[in-house]
C-alpha cells in the first residue's frame, strides 16, 4: 500500500435531493437517517469509506433552503459550515423535481448556486434520480447545469438502486490528497452510538407518523447501560413539542409507540451486531426548539 491519502467531501443539496441515501451508498452502511419528509438530517454526519489507500470522509448536511425558524436557520448554518475546509464538494441535485419546472426544489438549488459563486467554490454536480427521467431531458439539463459556471464535473446517479455511485466514488479516491487518515479504518462514521440510536428511532418517528405530528419532535437517548446478562439496555425519549402530539405518538392504547419501538429495536439489533433492549417514554417539552442543550444534542449551533 502507497501513501495514505484522505478527503473530506462536503455532499449538499435541497432537502430530499437523495443525499442521505447517496452517503449511505458511499459508504456502504447506513449512517445517516433517509425518510420521505424533507429536512430529516438535521446535523452534519460523517460517514467514513476506505477504499485502498485512501480515506473518504463524507459530510451529510442538512437540506438548504429558506429557513424559516430558528432550527431551520441552525441547519442551513450548519450545510454550509459542512464545506469549509472541504476537500471537495458534491452537490446532488434531483434532476427529476429540476426538468419538472418551477418548485421549492428548483429555488433551493438556484440559491445553493448562487451561494457557491458567492464563497468562489466549485463542486462536483450529482444529478441524482436518473432513473425516473428521460435521457434526451438529462442533456438539455447538464448543458444547462455545466452553463451556470460552479461545476467542475457532472455525474449521473441512482443513489437509491446504485446507478454510477461506484464511478463517482472511483474519481473522489483518485483525487484524495496525500494525507494521514483522520479516523480508524474499520470506523464507518463520526456519530456516538447514542446519537446513531436515537437518529434511527426518529427516523422510525417520521417514517410511522408522515404528516400527522408537526417537526418538533426529536429523540435523545437518556440512558447505555448493560442487563445482569450482560445485554444492551437504551433508554430513550421522544420529545414533542405540545401536549396534543403526545397522543397522537403513543396512538390508540400504546400502538404507535411500540410500533416505533419494535423497528427501532430491530434495526438498533443490526447495527450493534447484539439484541437490544429497547424502552421508549413520550416526553411533552415546550420550546425545546429553542434549547441551547437540545441543538448541541443534534451537533448544531444556535442561530438568532
């Protein structure tokens, strides 16, 4: 093996652009949260790829868009604290929601550009979702895309079957600098394990409720400790934001709470290759949106 060589890559984009999905397929392991509903990654996570003598550390950051309260303006903060000192950027695009004409998606990413000329940046543009577009339709938008003067490469993805993920992971280690590696080889992702914990548990959160509870819910794990025999016990809590959403996470006779909890468990049980024991209490916090305490919890900074 030659000289180490690591990179950190800064992965951008509008919320629900398939981000999330693409590091995970990076990676190779699930290490960030994926859901239908948009801003569900809400701290930059890092997901780690070796491949030969070169470390990639990729940055999942929070979908950009226009923020309107404080936590939207913490993640928005933090997307694009993600690219400094980035070795490189990618910024995926859903190149379905763009050919579609006008949307939220389509001004989202018209204010990442603007924002990229702005800080003199170049990136590497993923246009993600080929899958459900038409080829003729792709051309016209990469000579569109290519125009704008911020991109340095085009790549055409699937992240979610794979499509060109193995291409666009080939150029990244080629053009991985030399460098000593920032993380143990065998680690996936920056993330503590009670942090991952409770990531899965929201995404079980979001993925059971859709569009019945409102975004201020959140996870923390309160309590890691070990059974007689010796097994996992997680102890977390699921913060709501007022007393009527309690209910509707508890559901009919407990339903929806030990829903959540069993998936939670089960996918909790993979990631830590043992069973775990998995107890979960509805907590109604007011204001937590606006706790110091609870944006460190979720590796934001406060933003007024």
């Amino acid at each position: 093996m030659g000289n180490k060589r690591s990179a950190f890559i800064a992965v951008i984009g509008a919320p629900n652009a398939g981000k999330s999905t693409l590091v995970n397929k990076l990676v190779g392991a699930k290490v960030s949260i994926v859901t239908q509903k948009v801003q569900t990654t809400r701290a930059r996570i890092r997901g780690i790829a070796v491949e030969g003598d070169a470390q990639l550390v990729f940055i999942d950051t929070p979908g950009i868009f226009s923020p309107r309260r404080r936590l939207d303006r913490a993640m928005v903060a933090a997307a694009w604290e993600g690219i400094e000192g980035a070795d490189a950027i990618l910024h995926v695009v859903d190149a379905a929601a763009e050919l579609a004409g006008p949307s939220k998606s389509t001004a989202d990413t018209e204010m990442i550009i603007e924002e990229l000329k702005k800080r003199g940046r170049k990136a590497t543009i993923v246009l993600n979702k080929i899958d459900k577009t038409a080829r003729s339709d792709l051309l016209k938008l990469i000579g569109a895309m290519s125009a704008r003067g911020v991109y340095d490469e085009t790549f055409l993805i699937s992240a979610e079957n794979g499509d060109g993920v193995k291409d666009l992971k080939k150029l990244l280690v080629e053009r991985a600098p030399e460098g000593a590696w920032m993380y143990p080889e065998d680690q996936l992702s920056d993330v503590s394990e009670r942090v991952m914990a409770a990531e899965v548990t929201r995404e079980k959160v979001f993925k059971r409720l859709h569009q019945e509870l409102p975004y201020e819910s959140t996870v923390e794990t309160t309590s890691w400790t070990r059974t007689k025999k010796g097994e996992l016990k997680v102890e977390q809590t699921i913060y709501v934001s007022r007393e009527g959403h309690r209910p509707i996470v508890l559901g009919k006779g407990g339903q929806t709470l030990k829903a959540i909890g069993e998936a939670s468990r089960k996918e909790l049980s993979e990631i830590f290759g043992e069973p775990v024991h998995l107890f979960l209490t509805v907590n109604v916090r007011e204001g937590w949106t606006e706790e110091a305490a609870r944006y460190r919890e979720m590796g934001l900074g406060i933003v007024d």
